[in-house]
C-alpha cells in the first residue's frame, strides 16, 4: 500500500520519457499521520524535487467526510494549509484513490490551499488506478494540472474497477456549499409545503455505495439479500448524488422558490465538477455526492465535522421519529461519556460511525 501522502512532482516526472519508482522516505509507524508530519513530507519533498506544479496521493479508506486513509478530513485539511504556508503556493491536484470521496461535505473547505481534486462517488476496488500504466506514459501529456486530472478521469474512470471518477475544481466548492444551505433553509421554512416532495425526491436519488443484490437462487438469495441489507443500514453512510436529487426536486416541484434555488445548485455543481465519469450501469452520476437522510446519522456529530448546519437540520428532519430520537439519545449519552472518559475523547468514536 502507498502511504498516505505520497508526493508526485509533475514537472520532474515530464521531463522524461520514462519514469522510475522509488522510496523518498519510509516510515514503521502504523498510526496515520499527524497534519504536521503529513504536511513536513510534503514540503521536503517539493524542496528535494522542485517543480512548477504538485500533485498529492492520499490513498486507503475512504468515507467521505469522515475518514480518509485513517485521518480526519479536517487533519487533511490542515496539512494542505500548512504546506500552503510553507512554500507560498497551492497543491496543484490531490488525488484519492479511496471510497466515497467525491462528497461535497469532505471537499468543501480544501480549496483554500489545494486547486482540484480526482475523487470517486463510489467504491474502489483494490486495484485501484493503474500506476503501471499511467506513470510512464505522464510525458504525452499537457503541464497544466488540470489536464493532467482529467486525462486520469477519462481513460481510467467509468469502468468496474473504478466505477465513478470526478475532477473537482475545489476553488468553486465554497459557492457551492452556501447554496446547498441556502436550500436547505428555504426547505426547512418551507416544511409543511415542500418536506414531502423533499422526502420523495431523496428517496428516488441514486446511492452510494450501491447495493448490492444476491445472484443466488431461491431461499439463498433471499437470505444473502437481508445479510446485505442489514450491512448497508448499519455500516454504510447514505451518500446520494448531488445532481440526482437536485434535478428530482425541481421536477413537479410544489414552490417556485425551492425550484428556483435547487436550479441554481445545479448550475454550480456544473461549474465546480470539471469532467467525471460513470459506469453504464450507473447512469449518469453528476461528480458529487452528499450526505442523505441516513438511519444511521447523528445531526450533533455532522454539524461538528462539516459546519453544515443548516442541510444537517434538514435531512435529520425528514428521518423517521423513531431513528430521530435513537440518534440523539445516542449523541447526548456518548456527550456526556466524553465528559469523563479520556478513550472517547482521543478517537471521536460517533465520527467512525
């Protein structure tokens, strides 16, 4: 496995026809990184290997907003500022070869120190992207960063390994999350006009990851499809694409106002997703996932890691009662244990949920 950072100094690489791995530096840690470590590898190797343009590889588990090759979104986010500050330039593309990390909520805040993003919506496979294939042929293309993402969006993604592939224009983000909460609060005021139309809009949105269904036959499928079912509910988080349900929701909708703001959140999720690519399978998925009404969701704890306030009150709204109050019972008891226990201080444990 790639550590988490590795660092690929673009111009170095074009200057050859060929190119050659090789260990920079080696650590025995198994702990994930700290932002500073993480941050000090990046820097030494951009002042070991100067180049106009960087690239950064962070590769592992992905769950969008919650985790990323162990760390939270928010220690990624640091690292990039840091080496921001260090070397008075942004990265120029952070690539993550990790699940579910085309999520607005993980992405949102990165655009302050890092230009665009190669995320996927959905899961990767193990082989991930092909590095054989793609480092020595880096010379064939442009020296801008950004055809460099999307050269590695349009030959390796949309396939069953890599089933989703976006390039990101992270600078864009910001615009757009403050209009998903501008929606969200239209939608809560709203409530009693619009929230079933939301409701039906959220559950006819497409999903990630994608469920999977038994090929078993008979009384074996059924059981393997209530095993799966039951992994989803309790494992998976309810991402669903952006697009997907910004356009459901425009369709028949009851206000012109809500309309009106969702088509707006289109028109910039447009703008920020530079070229993405799906499955057939999958249709056609918009680049960007977000966070959906999950039974498996803790409005406290999503406020906390993504400051989106407003969308979290929403989507917690529309859950059923029942898993509404379960969630907070949760939350306020795992507040309080955090009062008086060091371990549930130190690893966040409701953020690994």
């Amino acid at each position: 496995m790639r550590p988490a950072g590795l660092f690929l100094p673009l111009q170095k690489i074009f200057r050859h026809p060929w190119y050659q791995t090789h260990t920079v530096e080696r650590s025995t840690s198994t702990d994930a990184p700290t932002p500073e470590e993480l941050s000090n590898l990046w820097v030494r190797s951009m002042r070991r290997y100067p180049s106009e343009h960087t690239a950064v590889l962070l590769e592992g588990h992905g769950l969008g907003y919650k985790r990323l090759a162990g760390m939270k979104m928010s220690d990624v986010s640091k690292a990039l500022e840091l080496t921001h500050a260090q070397t008075g330039k942004k990265v120029d593309l952070v690539i993550m070869e990790a699940c579910e990390m085309a999520n607005l909520e993980a992405l949102k805040d990165l655009g302050q120190h890092a230009r665009y993003a190669v995320v996927s919506q959905d899961s990767l496979w193990e082989a991930g992207l092909p590095w054989t294939y793609i480092l020595p042929r880096l010379g064939e293309i442009d020296r801008d960063p950004r055809t460099f993402g999307e050269m590695l969006v349009k030959r390796h993604g949309g396939n069953e390994v890599v089933p989703t592939l976006s390039l990101v224009d992270l600078e864009k983000l910001p615009a757009l999350t403050a209009s998903v909460e501008e929606l969200a609060a239209k939608v809560q005021e709203k409530f009693s006009l619009i929230g079933e139309h939301f409701q039906q809009a959220a559950s006819q949105t497409r999903h990630f990851p994608r469920e999977k269904e038994s090929v078993a036959p008979g009384w074996r499928g059924t059981l393997e499809n209530l095993w799966l079912g039951l992994k989803r509910f309790v494992s998976f988080p309810g991402y669903g694409d952006l697009g997907s349900l910004l356009e459901k929701l425009q369709q028949g909708c009851p206000d012109a106002e809500v309309a009106q703001l969702a088509a707006r959140c289109q028109v910039l999720l447009q703008e920020a997703v530079v070229v993405n690519r799906s499955e057939a399978s999958l249709g056609t998925a918009s680049g960007l996932s977000i966070q959906m009404p999950d039974p498996i969701f803790f409005p406290g704890q999503y406020s906390k890691d993504t400051g989106m306030e407003s969308w979290g009150g929403l989507i917690h709204s529309v859950r059923p009662w029942r898993t509404r109050v379960a969630t907070v019972a949760v939350e306020g008891f795992h507040t309080g244990l955090t009062a008086v226990a060091p371990f549930t201080r130190k690893y966040d444990l409701l953020s690994r949920i």
